[in-house]
C-alpha cells in the first residue's frame, strides 16, 4: 500500500476555522487527521501540502520514519506551524493502520487503560458576561453531568490586573463556586496574560477558592518564568499548549514549570504526544490534553486517554455550531461527565466532504485579549453530545 495524496479542507466554525486532513492511499483505505492552528490555517493548509511530496508514494505504516525524516528535513524545525502540519497528516496515518489492521488506535499504542475519561468543560458560559449569568450557566453544565468547569474571568487584562478588575474576577469566581457548591471542580484560565507578578497576585487571589488550577498564566515564551511563578504559587499550575514537542517539554519538566501538563495532539500528533505523556510520567505529571478544537482532534486525544496510564481529564467544548454533526461521523457518547472511548477501527470517524464545502474559510480575528473571549459560541449553539 502506497500513499497517493494529501488534500486539505478548511471550514469556519464561528471562532475559527477547522483544518482537516485526508491521506490516500491505492490500498481503497483513506485515514483523516486535523491540524487546527487557529488564526493561522492557511498558513498551515500549505505547510500539509509541502508535506505531500515527503509522503506520495510511501508506505502509510511507516508512521515514524515519515514524522522523523519530515522533521529533520525541515530544517527550520519545531514551532506551531510545521508541528501542527506534521500532527493533522501522522494523525490520518494512524487512522490509516487502525483500519488496516481492524482495531482502534489505542490498541496500536499498546492497548487499553479506561473505557471512559473524565471531562471538564469548556465553553459552557457564553455569552455570559456578569456574575449573575456565570452562576446561571455553570448550573446548567452540572445539570448535563460535568463536574469540572473551566472558563478565563479576567476580562481584557494583559500583564498588569487592576484592583477593579481583580475584583470582578473574584465576583465570577465566587458566583460560580456559589451556584456549583464544593463536590464541583473550578479550573480558572489565564490565556497567558500576566507578567510574573500580577500571575503570583492573581494565584493569591485565589487560594479562597480551592481552585484545580490555574492554567497559563504568564505568556509561553519564558519557561523559567513559569517555573518561578510555580514556586510561588499555592495553588496548582497547568500550561503547554503552547509547547510543539518533546523537546519543548523537556525544559518544561527539567525546570518544574508544571502540575499538569497539557500538550495538544493537533499540534504535534498522536506518537508525540504519546511520549510526551511517558516523560511526564516520570515525573509524576498527569497529562491534561488541551482539546478545544474539531471532532478529528478530540477522536485522536481519546485514543490516547483509553492507553496513558497517567492521563487525568479531558478538556470537553460542550457547546458548538449547530452543523458540527454534519461534518463528520463522529459520535460522542458522555455518561456521568465522562466521554466514553470508541471502539471503531482507526480514530472512528470520517468526514463529510460536502458538508465541509457549506462552510467555506472566513478569517477570525482573536478575542483572548479583547474582553469579548465569552462569545466563543454563537447564539444557536447546542451540545456536543450524541448519545
């Protein structure tokens, strides 16, 4: 079995727009992948494409002489762009050889660990804006059965926080806490806006809470930064979506930047991530994926939370575009707050390449710093969920 093309789809889905992958083969089998680099798609649309004449007339096993050579080829290597264009085609490679051999990816990976994973949600406050309206969705999302709630209170803020706008944090917060009540995890976003003192103010703030922890809180480019923000904080630090690799990771774990580690399999793929997870094994890290983008991503992030020992939960965006359905096969199935593992060939899912079509490419500007990050859905939003 020979590869024979590579095509690429962008799709907007409000806040951004999806990058699927398709690999072909002459074998009658096809493996999908995704490469979701928001604000920056079709830069890595084309980056998937370069990657083309690495892999046309290869065979589609040989997953780790395709990532390493592409790699290594690259010359300028690592960074968002060439990791998440290796992630979305190695992904479709190992959507590829699941199918070939009739077994899920995990059971390639060295087999099964859990049936389900524990999610926390994401996206389940927009549009909420006041205190009053964060209680009232938070209620909401428990009812559905999740028990972890993570949402960015923190307005427009960019390295310094003002007294007021440290106090408006801390109404959200206590208001969700209120509404919730204890049995409920709180985990509390920061989208990398701090400097070092204002991150060490607001873990301050909020020690009151209890929270699971805080995630990102100064910007990704100052590993010893973060690490000295941990030292410094009593509350528990999460980061790394924002790291492409083993070898960000590597720092990452040499300096003690974090409690939980959370790489992102969108944009870096199944295999690094797979070791990502065994070195932070090492260290007694659990792996949280960041997991805020399409159904190819989030099939993939599952096949690795059925075979990581140390994976802990997965990041669920439990509301989206109305059409999300239509644009794969996936099926997600939740029971009591936890996402069962699929047990279909590969990564489980196919797309729909008409659908993809109804729903061209559209730029979308980011919102983290703008004071607007609560309307990441829009108003027709539903739920993910299809069991």
């Amino acid at each position: 079995m020979k590869v024979t093309d590579i095509k690429v789809y962008l799709v907007n889905v409000y806040r951004a727009n999806w990058v699927f992958v398709k690999v072909l083969t002459d074998g009658g089998l096809h493996g999908v992948g995704e490469a979701t680099l928001e604000y920056r798609e079709k830069t890595v649309a084309e980056a998937i494409l370069e990657l083309k004449r690495e892999l046309v007339g290869k065979d589609p096993h040989n997953i780790e002489k395709f990532y390493a050579d592409a790699y290594r080829d690259a010359y300028w290597r690592g960074g968002p762009v060439l990791m998440s264009a290796l992630a979305g085609v190695e992904m479709a490679l190992w959507d590829i050889k699941g199918k070939a051999f009739g077994v899920p990816v995990y059971q390639l990976l060295g087999g099964k660990c859990r049936d389900r994973v524990t999610c926390y949600a994401n996206a389940w406050f927009s549009p909420a804006r006041t205190p009053d309206e964060f209680a009232v969705k938070a209620r909401q999302a428990v009812a559905m059965g999740y028990r972890g709630l993570k949402w960015d209170p923190f307005g427009s803020a960019w390295q310094q926080i003002a007294k007021h706008e440290m106090q408006q944090a801390r109404e959200c917060i206590r208001a969700v806490v209120e509404a919730v009540g204890d049995d409920v995890d709180i985990l509390i976003e920061a989208h990398g806006r701090f400097n070092i003192p204002s991150a060490v103010k607001v873990s301050q703030m909020l020690e009151e809470f209890d929270v699971l922890w805080l995630e990102e809180p100064i910007p990704p480019d100052n590993k010893e930064g973060l690490a000295d923000v941990r030292r410094r904080s009593r509350v528990p630090i999460a980061a790394g979506e924002r790291m492409y690799g083993r070898y960000d990771y590597r720092e990452c774990f040499r300096l003690g930047c974090v409690d939980y580690a959370q790489p992102d399999v969108s944009h870096m793929g199944i295999a690094e991530l797979r070791k990502i997870g065994a070195m932070a094994e090492c260290h007694h890290i659990p792996i949280c994926p960041h997991n805020p983008s399409g159904p190819i991503a989030n099939a993939a992030t599952l096949q690795l939370a059925a075979c990581m020992p140390n994976f802990a939960f997965l990041e669920t965006m439990i509301y989206d575009v109305p059409y999300r359905r239509e644009l794969t096969t996936e099926e997600v199935d939740i029971v009591d707050g936890a996402m069962l593992i699929p047990e279909k060939p590969g990564l489980g899912l196919d797309i729909n390449e008409d659908a993809l079509a109804e729903h061209p490419y559209k730029p979308v500007a980011l919102r983290h710093y703008a004071g607007t990050l609560t309307e990441i859905r829009p108003a027709d939003a539903t739920g993910i969920a299809t069991n």
